[in-house]
C-alpha cells in the first residue's frame, strides 16, 4: 500500500510553450512537447495532490484529473498562474516561456510585399521569478533550466534570481534528456548545492524522484 504523500496539497504546475503571436496566422515558440510537465501533473495527482495545470502548447493530450488551465502567451500564462498563487503550495515551472514577444501584434495577416523586414520584440516578463518575489515562506517553488553548458552555475544562478526552493537542470545536448522524448537526465539543486543527480529515467519517473523530494521538504518551516 502505497503512501499518498501529496494528499490534499494544492500543486501547480506550468507546462508547454507559449506561443507569441506576430499576426492571426503566426507566432514564435519555443521547442517543447509538454512531457516533462504533464509527467509532473500526473504523477502529483496519483500522489493525492490536487493539481491546477497551467499550459501552453504541447504536444500530448492532458492526464486525466487535473484542472487544466489553457493559456496562449507568456503574458496570458503570468496572469493564469498569479491569479491562482495564494491557494498553492507548491509551484512547478516546466514550461517553455518564450523571452520575448513581438511588441505589436498585427491585426490582419501581414503580406509579403517588402524584400527584408524587422520586427522589433519586448522582453516578456519572468513568472518563476514574480513567484519567486511574492511566495510566502511555506510555499516551495521548483524551476527547470534546460542548458547546453555550464550547468551548475547556470542553475545556482537562476535558483537565486528566481528565488526557487529547488531546481531542475538538464542538459539538453544529452542523448534521451530534453526536448520530445519521453526520457530525461536531470540534475536537481537547491540553494545548498547539488541535491541529487538522476540517472536517464523516464519524465514519469524523474517527476515521481522530484516530487517525494517536494513531499519531504514541504511544511519543514524553511
Ligand atoms: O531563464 P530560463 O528561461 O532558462 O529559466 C527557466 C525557468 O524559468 C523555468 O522554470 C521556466 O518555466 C521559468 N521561466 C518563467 N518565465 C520566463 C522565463 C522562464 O517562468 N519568462
């Protein structure tokens, strides 16, 4: 008889990309199937959590049992996941959040009438980090950072800015970590250094590791 070690704990979870539209029939993403997240959201749910998944695009249909959130851009999945902050106690950031948005959205399908054109973008906001700001102690925030190099100081960075309580690192030129397959190689950190380096596993697996490393931590007044 398996413990139930999430039961009754309010667990957020963002996941996929956002998609930042430049005309009705366009727009910039980034690369993410939605896997690692959606693992997450099942894997809390069967743990006794009652999740609130908060996504953008994603290639897989949502797990059964969760409140999902549908959301397009950044701006829209900051407001999703602000507006729903009070009430968690965990928040996990696995979507792919696209750093900039085009500053004018055209109204009607732009034609290609020019030989060169510019767009101009602005920098969409960083929700970990407005979470990160406006989280009460006995909340615990999670970010992911899927890196190319420097890992571990890439990671620890973004772990202070963001102020997360854990984040999870990985390497995505690594064969079977990252971007559409059903595997990933992470490293998990918090503030204290390296926590715990986990082998290739499947994204179920690796969010059954994150999550009893959530359970553990949660409630122990930090
Ligand atoms: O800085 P970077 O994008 O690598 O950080 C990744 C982490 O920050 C992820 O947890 C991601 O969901 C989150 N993030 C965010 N808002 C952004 C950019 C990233 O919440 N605008």
């Amino acid at each position: 008889q398996e413990k139930r070690l999430l039961e009754g704990k309010h667990v957020l979870v963002t996941a996929g990309a956002t998609v930042e539209r430049i005309d009705p029939v366009r727009y910039l993403t980034n690369d993410s199937s939605g896997k690692m997240g959606y693992a997450i959201a099942e894997e809390a749910q069967r743990m006794g959590a009652n999740v609130t998944l908060v996504t953008g695009k994603a290639s897989i249909a949502a797990p059964a049992g969760v409140t999902v959130v549908k959301v397009e851009s950044a701006l829209e999945m900051m407001e999703a996941v602000l507006s729903r902050l009070p009430e968690q106690d965990v928040i996990i950031k696995a979507a792919a959040v696209a750093d900039y948005r085009p500053a004018e959205q055209a109204e009607h399908k732009i034609k290609k009438n020019e030989d060169e054109m510019t767009m101009r973008l602005v920098k969409n906001p960083d929700i970990a980090q407005a979470v990160g700001e406006r989280k009460k102690p006995s909340q615990l925030l999670v970010g992911f950072a899927a890196e190319t190099q420097h890992l571990e100081t890439f990671a620890q960075e973004k772990l202070k800015k963001k102020r997360c309580d854990l984040l999870v690192a990985n390497d995505v030129t690594m064969e079977g970590a990252g971007f559409g397959t059903d595997t990933n190689v992470v490293r998990i950190y918090d503030s204290g250094g390296l926590v715990e380096a986990l082998p290739l596993m499947s994204k179920g697996q690796v969010a059954a590791r994150l999550l009893a490393l959530v359970a553990d931590r949660l409630g122990k007044g930090r």
